[in-house]
RNA sequence: GGAGAGAUGGCAGAGUGGUCGAAUGCGGUGGUCUUGAAAACCAUUGUACCGCGAGGUACCGGGGGUUCGAAUCCCUCUCUCUCCGCCA
C-alpha cells in the first residue's frame, strides 16, 4: 500500500499519476490527509493523559509501599475522571486509524512516470519484437495435442472441470522438462531455488496484495481459511513479510516452481480454449527484493533474462509495456512478454515482470538499514520465467512440421527426444 | 480425531501485580589490547507512532476484561510442541 508520507510529500503528483491508472483519487486522498491530521492531534491528547495517569499511578504504588492509604486513595479516587477521557480518546485514535487504513489500502500503486495512460490493452506500448512470423496451415494447439494423444482435455472435464487438462506420454515429459529447463537457467543466474507451500494464509495473501483486491480470483478452503496460490510470487515474496534485512544479502533472488490456482471467474469464447487460459497450470517465477535505488535497473535485468529464457526456445515473441488502465493494483511498472502462436495468429501472454517498489514491501514490513541505520522499505521485484501453457501451446503451433512437432534444441537434452509424432 | 503442554527481544531463557521495555547467556556493532587474528575486557545493541527538541505513548502470540497500576490475574481466539490414533 501507498504510505502517508508519500501522499503527503508529493499529494497533487501522486494525484495526477494515479489519473493514469484511470482513476480519480483526489478525494479519498484529501479524506486521508485530513483524517491523518485529525489523527496526529487525537494521539498526542491521548498521550500526554496517558502519561499523566501513568504519573498518578507510579506516585500511588510509592504511597502504598510507604503505607500512606489515605493518600493513595484520594489519588485514586482522581484518576477516575480521567480514565474515562483516555478512553475515548484511545477509542477515536484507533477509529481514525482503522478509517485511514482502510483508505489506504484501497489505494493501488503509483504508476512510474513512463507509464502512459491508455484504455486498454491495445494501448499497450510495443517494447522490442523478435523472430520472425510466417504465414502457415497449422493446427491450433488443442487439436494437434489431442492428436498426437500428449494432452486430453476430456479426462480433465471428467476428473475436475474445464481448465484442468491432463498431460500424456511426451505431452507429460515435456512439462516437466520445461520446469526443470527454468529452474536451471534461473539457478544459474544466481537465484536461489525455494521450493514453498501451494496454499497460504490470509495474512501472506494480503502481504503481496492479492487481498482484498482480488479475493474473488482465487481459490479459498473454507474450513482452514487458506487460499490456493495464484502464483508463486505470494509465497515466495512473503518469505520476507516482517523482517529487517541486512544491506549485505540484498539483492535477495529466488526462483520457484509451483504449480498455480486461478478462478479465472467472468472468462468466456476463444480466449479459454485449449491451454489459453487455465484454473490450474505450472509456472516458474522469479523473485527479487532490492534497494530502492537499484529497482528498475533490476527490472531491465529481468527484462532481458526473460528475453532470452524465450529466445533460446526459438519463439517469436515481443515485450510490450503495460499502459496505466492495464497495469495491476499492485504495480508501478510492469512488462508482458507475448510469444507468436501461428495457428491461432494472436499473441499469447507468457511472462509478466513488475516493480512494485514499496508498494508490497509495506504492507508485508520488510525493510533494511539503511547507512544512517534507519529502515527503509525495501522493492520487490517479481516475474514469470516462465508460465508453460502457452509456451506449449506456442511449441504445437509454431514447430508443426508434416506430421512431427519439433522439440526446441534447448529443449532436448531435458526431455529425451527431439519430436512428438502425430 | 483424542489427551496434555506452551507462546517473552536476532536466538536461548528468567520473570506470578508497582522500582519491567523486561535479568542472564549467546549473537551483532564500536572500542581497548595485538604485527595481524583469536581470546579477554569495556561500551553499545528491538519496533512503531507523536514531538523541532527534551521527551512521551504503545508493543512480552491476537482480541477483550479486572485494577490506581498487568509480561504477571480472568475470558476468548489463533498458532506451536509432546503423546496416542490415522497416514505419503
């Protein structure tokens, strides 16, 4: 969540870049400012009787040692009126605070100045395009798979229901060699492998603030009030919920495969089919926390891991950078990475790599010491690195070939064979 | 699922109504000593909010209560551990 200060500092600016996101916020924040004012002297009234009675209190306890009742109980007797007005004072402060609260968190980030504004998707910023895009007969994904028997999406409707599609034979490989082809590339590139929990409390789904902006979206165990992972950056991310961490672990990187749980709730038509869109599906992410000052070039960096994480499997892709109606609650920056699928002749969204500053590290208190010592929040930083459907999808799709589908080269040595027959 | 025990500072662990934001040990930081290091010794070392500052307020798992005063007593919730049962 945004936090006073910042309101406070920079109130028309942080007004006008919220505009961006496409949303007028100019009273709530003016609502925040002037209930934090409200607050400020409520506490202060309150504190300064708190201590008077804490004074009262102190003097009765050294008149009862010295066996002087009779004093101790007129001093008693005084505090009573008092009492009652701390009470209402606390009562207001905690009011207030709750109130501004509230406010706060329904505040979504601030977007960085090179965000522009925009409708929606379509005014997204094309970034960098790579590989080339031909013209071509194939077969959408979900009839070249069922084909060649590497997925059957029926014994998926049998087991669960739409959205959870059940991998075959190399269908099964292939899947597992592309976890196993991520994990490795991002150990290598210094991030250290986690494996986490699938499913997480409330306070961890709030920390990265899935919660309560998007309660809707994911799954929730009611009898254990926990919440199946929508992706691995809730875990991961809330490894570091309250905590103070040394200057000499940061950059802090981690890495994780989970598999990911979304209700997808409201999608519909040609988006849904096949492996487009899915409730459950398996997705390596990236995590970093970092200094503030070095934030985005951390985000260029992840930019450019994912660039080549998707140019070694030998797919056109493109990087676009999200406008401000598009861009999540939770992000000041974000950057999609689309792969080319032929038969469908759309883009397909494989990867998505946020800054969220200080947005999440604030809610989830985690801070550093700064060099005068004094704890600061820290950025987090996440991406997908990659999610595999729509890398598979893209694969059928793309390396259809008479009646083979050749496997990426990068690929083979993870999977075992360099073809799926159809 | 049944029975019991517990939750205190980075960690370990005292503390059963006032002098407790909290002993002690370990760890961390700074220093003395040393050619350097270790050891030893000295000092320092939680978080948040209010205040220009001096300083103040809150926090001993969460919430509520009793009391002039609560880490300490009462209620309640959550979590953890142990034993039994079940089990990959």
């Amino acid at each position: 969540m945004l936090t006073i200060s910042q309101l406070k500092n920079n109130t028309q600016e942080v007004i006008r870049l919220l505009g961006i996101k496409n949303i007028d916020t100019e009273s709530k924040i003016n609502e925040i400012l002037a209930a934090d004012q409200s607050r400020k002297s409520t506490q202060k009234d309150h504190n300064d009787l708190q201590s008077d009675l804490n004074a009262m209190a102190k003097e009765i306890g050294a008149l009862m040692r010295k066996k002087e009742i009779g004093k101790a109980n007129v001093l008693k007797v005084k505090t009573t009126g008092l009492k009652e007005k701390v009470k209402n004072l606390q009562e207001k402060q905690v009011e207030l605070e709750d109130r501004i609260y509230h406010l706060l968190i329904e505040l979504p980030n601030i977007p960085h100045p090179s965000v522009k504004p925009g409708i929606n998707e379509n005014d997204n910023e094309l970034i960098e395009q790579h590989g080339e895009i031909f013209e071509t007969h194939a077969l959408p994904h979900w009839e070249i798979a069922t084909k060649a028997g590497i997925i059957d999406f029926e014994a998926g409707n049998k087991l669960t229901g739409s959205g959870f599609p059940v991998y075959v034979g190399q269908g099964a490989k292939i899947q597992r060699a592309l976890i196993h082809f991520f994990l490795d590339k991002a150990t290598d590139q210094g991030y250290t492998e986690i494996e986490v929990p699938v499913i997480v409390n409330e306070d961890s789904a709030f920390g990265t603030g899935q919660l309560p902006d998007k309660d809707g979206q994911m799954y929730f165990l009611s009898q254990d009030k926990l919440y199946l992972i929508p992706t691995a950056e809730v875990p991961l991310t809330n490894l570091y919920r309250n905590s103070i961490v040394a200057q000499n672990e940061l950059p802090i990187k981690l890495c994780g495969y989970t598999p990911c749980f979304r209700r997808e709730a409201g999608s519909y038509g040609k988006d849904v089919r096949g492996l487009n869109r899915l409730h459950q599906f398996d997705k390596v992410e990236i995590v970093q926390i970092t200094k503030p000052e070095n934030s985005y070039q951390v985000l260029e960096e992840m930019v450019s891991y994912i660039a080549n994480l998707i140019k070694e499997l030998d797919l056109p892709f493109r990087i676009m950078r999200l406008c401000g109606k598009d861009l999540s609650f939770t992000a000041a920056l974000t950057f999609d990475f689309e792969v080319y699928s032929a038969a469908q002749k759309r883009w397909l969204e494989v990867s998505s790599v946020s800054n969220f500053e200080s947005f999440q590290s604030s809610r989830l208190k985690l801070r550093y010491k700064d060099d005068n010592n004094k704890n600061q929040l820290l950025h987090t930083l996440n991406g997908s690195a990659l999610a595999l459907p729509r890398i598979l999808a893209a694969i059928l799709e793309n390396n259809q070939d008479g009646n083979r589908i050749k496997i990426p080269e990068a690929l083979v040595k993870y999977t075992g064979f360099d073809q799926i027959e159809i």
